[in-house]
C-alpha cells in the first residue's frame, strides 16, 4: 500500500582497491599460504590468519540497511461515452460496470484507480487509444498495472498490429477490454457513395446510395427506400441490399433542396439511427442573363452597367439608342460603325431566355413597334423581371406607360417633374422589405437620412404593389410590385447615380440596385414573404421575414424523430424574426408558421462512429491481446474479478482480470555500518603476527 515502509538489511562490499588489483593479492596471498601449508610450515594457519583479515579489510565489507516506501500500483479505467454508447442500454451497462470495477479497485491494497472518460470526438470517431496516451502521460509507467477499457468496441484509432507499436499504445501493460452490448449484432445502414452540394436550377442531379445489412449473409429480401424531398409527397422504391441504387433529383428552384433518405427498418437491428441520410443540393442559377437597354444618354447612364458587369454570374447583352430614327442622315448602312438595333431577335425570338429587363431613361420612339412591347408585357406575367430608372420622358408622349407595357407598370405618371433638392427615403414598408431594408445611413423613424441629396423625381399616381422609397413628403420613389408570376419595379429618378459620385456624401446606390435587380430575379435570400431554416453546429436557427405588421405567428417545430413543438420567435428586427433550438438529432428538421414551410438538414455529428452501430471486439482485440490482456463480454460473463499477479504470470482467466504487481518504490533512507573498521584490522593482523612470531621462535 502506497506509504507503507520497510526495512531491507543486506552486506555489501566495497573494496577499497580496484578489483584487478585487489584479484591480484588474494591469488598471491592464497599462493603463500598454500606454499606454507605444504612445507608444513610451523606459523602456517596465523599466517592464513594474518592475510585473510587483510584481505577482510581491503575488502570493506559493510552493512547496509534500506528503509523503503512502497508505491501503489496505477491501473487506468477508460469509460466510452461517444455517440454509439447511446444505442440501448449500454451506457447502462458501462456505468453499472464502471462502479463495480471501482468497488473492486478499492478493497485491493496497493491499488490506485485513475478513470478517463473517452468523449465525443465530433467527426473523428471514437478515439479511445488517444485518451489513453493523454492519461499514460501522466503517470510513471514503472508502477501501471493494466488499463481497463468499458466500449461497445467501435473503435478508430487501434495501433498498428506488432509488438513495439502494441507496446507504445499500451504503455507496455495488459489492456483488457469490457464490451458491452452483443455480439452478433445486425445493423442496416444507408450510404450514399455520391452526391452533388449545388446543381443548376432547371436541370437534374444524381444520388448514388447503397443500403447495407451488417451482420448478416447477403441476398435479403429487397429493401423499400423511401425519398422525400422538402414538402413533396414521399416517393418509394425497392432495391436490393448491397447494390448501388441511382436516385435522379430536378432541380426546381434557387437555394437549398433538402433530400432525405430512409431505409425500412431490419427486423432485430441494433438501431434505427443510421437507417436515415440526408442529402442537402444548393440550387444555383446558370448565369442570369440580363437585357439593358439606354435610352437618351445622361451623366448615370453607366451606372447599371458598372454595376451588373461587376457581377461574375451575371451575362449582360447592353445596348445603348444613341440616334432616332427621326434623324436619319442618309449614311449609307456600310458605312456605319454601329450597329442596327436587333428589335426582332431580342424581343421576339430570345426574350424568354433573359431573367431581367432594365431600360434607363427610355421614350419609345417607334424603335419599339406595339407588339413587341406586348411581348415584354407577357413576359412579365409569366414570370419575368422588368425594371424602369425612368426621367423627364417618362411624363412625355413617348412614355412607355402609353404603350401596352403600361399594364404591368405600377405607378402612372402625372405628367408633373418635380426639380428641387430632397433626400429620399425609406418607407415603414421598405424597412421591412429585404430591398431596402437595413439599408445603410437610412432613416430612422422621423430622422433624417444621411445620405446625399437628389434633384429631380417624376410625380406619379396611384402606386401599386410596395413603395419602398419616398420623396420628401411621402410621393412614390421606388415601387416594386408582382404581376402574374412576374415582378416590375420602378424608380421614379434619374439622380441615383449622384450617390456613386458621392455627392453630398453620397448613399447606398450599388447595394440598393444590386438587390432590386436580384429581387426582381427571384433571388431567394430576397424574398419578402420567406421562412428559412439552418443548422449551425448543434442549434437549429429559423429566420421568418414578412411585410406585414405586428407581433410574428408560433413557429410548429417537427424534429426528425417526429416530435412536434411550438415556439414563439424573437423580433430581428422590422419584418425580421429568429427563433433559436438545440438540434442534437441527425435528420430533417421541418419548420411551419401555418403558411410556409422550412426544412433544415441536421447531419450525424460523428458520421464515421454511427456508420456501423454493432458492438464488435474486432478494432482492438489484436492489441489487447498482444498486450497480455484479455476481451470479455459483459452480458456473457457479467464484470469480471479484479486479481494482483506477478510480473510474468498470466493476466487473464475464466471469471478474472489481472493488474500486474510492479512492486515500485522510493528510499526514505540508508544506514551503513562497516563490518571490518580499520582499528579492529589493525588489531587482528598486528595480534596475528605477534603469535605467529612467537610461535615459530620457540
């Protein structure tokens, strides 16, 4: 037991001549005395005497008498608890086990127990050989006994199988491991061998899964697969187990689709956990092409090209009218260095293939004949995204609001322009609208905005859909509004561009039409109406955006197991409310406000641990066995005896475990007593030598 002491007496020698030398006079002192005794010599045996309590003393003998204290031995328990020692019971197991080891630990004498716990390694498995070399870095090695592992056996660090590599991992002690669990346990699992992060909307993508039967001979019955997609209608399918199963997914729209995966259960599986993958596809647009067309040139008629070539996803096809047709000067066309005006190829036979229409200051001259402009008309209502920066000839004959395009617009002009100096602002509306919301340097209730002044602004009547700016008194800036399945936004300005100059200390001009353009495009992170749901580590974090006023509705939160909860979100800000929840179940998480619907896809935290849930000795039974250790199952023999035995016994038995007995100690002192002091030497041999002389001379 650690501080127990005791003594241990023993003679030693320490002679006081170097060995070869001191070698060198015993032969010649045995030389002598032999010679003597053959001559029989009458002083013989006193001569024997004389060179032997010389010898004694050229010896030094000494006693030495150590007073040790003895130091316990030090066994490690090392305790799983990663994701697969939640299956069943068996944290159950491991803590019924980890106290009776305890309990045994403490009634053996000279024992010290040192428990580790094995934690969650995130992504990397269950790393039990790593926790170990943190604990035997610690600890002298001289006095370890055995380590003692409680795991289901899943584990991912094992050492290389030899006996150095055993040696290092082990600290050169037995290792036993306790499995709880099974054995013979079967496990279904779905893999997915391939699967795409983003695909181009309106196009298709390919999953390749295989579902796999652990533990059992192959050649099952075939296996029902079930997909669901979002809030689509489960699809199912029957596939063979082991094989390769190909699943074809349409991309429909921008953002994330959320793909779940789920395999019936096995009859008798261990768990139901991995029977579920979930597959997240970013859908992306394949380059959004965008039509622009300048009108009268003026000081910002750069300033939408600037910004759309700016965009590496945007292709812009730009064309500038920079003569009417009304001045005409008879310039034979082979000698023009511009261009004809494509109207026919842009406006009839390719306008389906652009996402977005801009015309900056545009007055319709006849360059548009009716029909066409009927064309963009449709192409709005049927989904299409149209965009005026109109000016002063917005109030003139050759307004596009005179023409059938004046259909979808959402403001009719009065025929007023207003030219003095005013700040635009931002609408209670437009602080809610993700276009203009948390613009900055906007106004904040009745403050003023701080950015720079405009000049000029077209009155209009009757706005339809959102007014997200105003002028000074309240008059219509910046309307958006959605026709059919289409948008149109209209700025009632032409002074935008001043911002980018700086001009009175400018504004926000690149972010404010960079998101209507995107809003127009149907970008889905511009959504006015929008519930959005993600997972960020282990927290499910809903963002609900929304144009109308007032607290936000409960959120219905349905967790992959099927659990249902209500919650009600936190104000963000106006039109914005967040709502965050732990998130410790892998699998699709579906969120409703009682209109929309979100889903959020929550991976395995340790994907590599819940690949294969079986119990198993197979990863580290090698090791504990070169080890000198041993591999018992808990529900087998239930938790086996601890028992001290000596270096180079057996370490394992029927019902038994053994902790080697190192026996390590430290010295708490020495006593030293000379057997042969000099003084009684020199008695002996000046004593011995004095007989003998007296002897022989008689």
């Amino acid at each position: 037991m650690e501080g127990t002491a005791r003594a241990l007496t023993a003679v030693v020698f320490e002679p006081l001549l170097p060995l070869p030398l001191f070698g060198a006079l015993a032969a010649l002192a045995a030389l002598l005395v032999g010679l003597a005794l053959w001559r029989r010599a009458r002083g013989a045996p006193l001569r024997a005497f004389v060179l032997a309590v010389l010898l004694l003393a050229l010896a030094n003998p000494r006693l030495v008498q150590e007073s040790r204290e003895n130091l316990a031995d030090i066994a490690v328990l090392l305790v799983d608890e990663s994701a697969s020692m939640r299956v069943g019971e068996r944290r159950v197991e491991a803590a019924a086990a980890k106290a009776a080891i305890e309990e045994q630990a403490r009634r053996i004498p000279g024992l010290e127990l040192r428990t580790v716990t094995v934690p969650e390694a995130g992504r990397s498995g269950t790393r039990l050989f790593e926790a170990l070399s943190r604990a035997l870095a610690e600890l002298p090695r001289a006095r370890l006994a055995a380590t003692i592992a409680i795991t289901d056996g899943q584990i991912h660090d094992p050492p290389e199988d030899g006996a150095e590599a055993v040696a290092a991992a082990t600290g050169g002690a037995p290792l036993h491991l306790l499995l709880v669990g099974r054995p013979g346990e079967t496990d279904r699992r779905v893999r997915v061998v391939e699967a795409p992060s983003f695909g181009i909307v309106g196009r298709s993508v390919e999953i390749r899964v295989v579902v796999e039967d652990l533990g059992v001979p192959r050649g099952g019955a075939p296996v029902t697969l079930t997909e669901r997609r979002d809030a689509a209608a489960p699809r199912r399918a029957q596939l063979a187990t082991g094989r390769e199963h190909r699943i074809v997914v349409p991309i429909e729209r921008a953002g994330q689709t959320v793909i779940e995966l789920e395999a019936e259960p096995l009859p008798g599986e261990v768990s139901l956990l991995n029977n579920r993958a979930v597959v997240q596809i970013n859908g992306v647009r394949d380059r959004l092409r965008v039509l622009l067309v300048s009108g009268e040139p003026h000081a910002g008629q750069r300033t939408w090209r600037r910004l759309l070539k700016a965009d590496p996803n945007v292709d812009l096809v730009h064309f500038t009218i920079l003569r009417p047709p009304e001045k005409d000067d008879l310039t034979p066309l082979n000698e023009l260095a511009l261009i004809a005006f494509p109207v026919r190829e842009l406006f009839q036979v390719k306008l389906r293939e652009f996402d977005l229409i801009i015309f900056d200051r545009f007055a319709n001259r006849g360059i548009l004949p009716p029909v066409y402009l009927r064309n963009i008309a449709e192409y709005v209502r049927g989904g299409g995204g149209l965009l005026l920066s109109v000016g002063p000839e917005f109030v003139g004959p050759a307004s596009l609001y005179n023409t059938p395009l004046g259909q979808v617009l959402p403001a009719s002009p009065t025929g007023r322009v207003t030219e003095a100096a005013f700040r635009a602002r931002v609408t209670e509306l437009g602080a809610r609208h993700p276009v203009t919301a948390a613009l900055p340097g906007a106004n904040a209730g009745d403050a003023e905005p701080a950015w720079g002044r405009w000049y000029r602004r077209i009155d209009a009547a009757a706005p339809r859909g959102s007014v997200l700016m105003s002028g000074p008194a309240g008059e219509p800036l910046l309307i958006a509004d959605r026709v059919g399945e289409g948008r149109v936004a209209l700025l009632l300005s032409d002074q935008i561009w001043l911002w980018s100059r700086s001009h009175d200390g400018g504004g926000p001009q690149a972010e404010i039409l960079r998101r209507a353009a995107h809003w127009l495009m149907k970008e889905p992170d511009l959504e006015e109406e929008d519930l959005r749901a993600r997972i960020d580590g282990e927290r499910l974090i809903v963002e609900r955006r929304s144009l109308a006023e007032g607290a936000p509705p409960q959120l219905e939160v349905t967790s992959p197991s099927g659990a249902v909860s209500r919650h009600t979100p936190g104000e963000a800000g106006p039109g914005r409310a967040v709502l965050e929840l732990p998130a410790l179940e892998p699998g699709v998480w579906r969120v409703s406000d009682g209109t929309r619907f979100a889903f959020a896809a929550a991976g395995a935290a340790n994907p590599i641990e819940i690949a294969d849930l079986r119990a198993t000795a197979e990863p580290a039974a090698a090791a504990a066995r070169r080890s000198g250790g041993s591999v018992t199952w808990l529900a087998e023999g239930g938790v086996p005896q601890l028992r001290p035995v000596a270096p180079g016994r057996d370490s394992a038995g029927s019902g038994w475990i053994g902790l080697r007995r190192n026996r390590d100690h430290i010295v708490t002192g020495i006593a030293d007593l000379p057997l042969m002091p000099p003084w009684a030497a020199l008695v002996l041999i000046v004593g011995g030598l004095v007989w003998a002389w007296r002897r022989e001379g008689r």
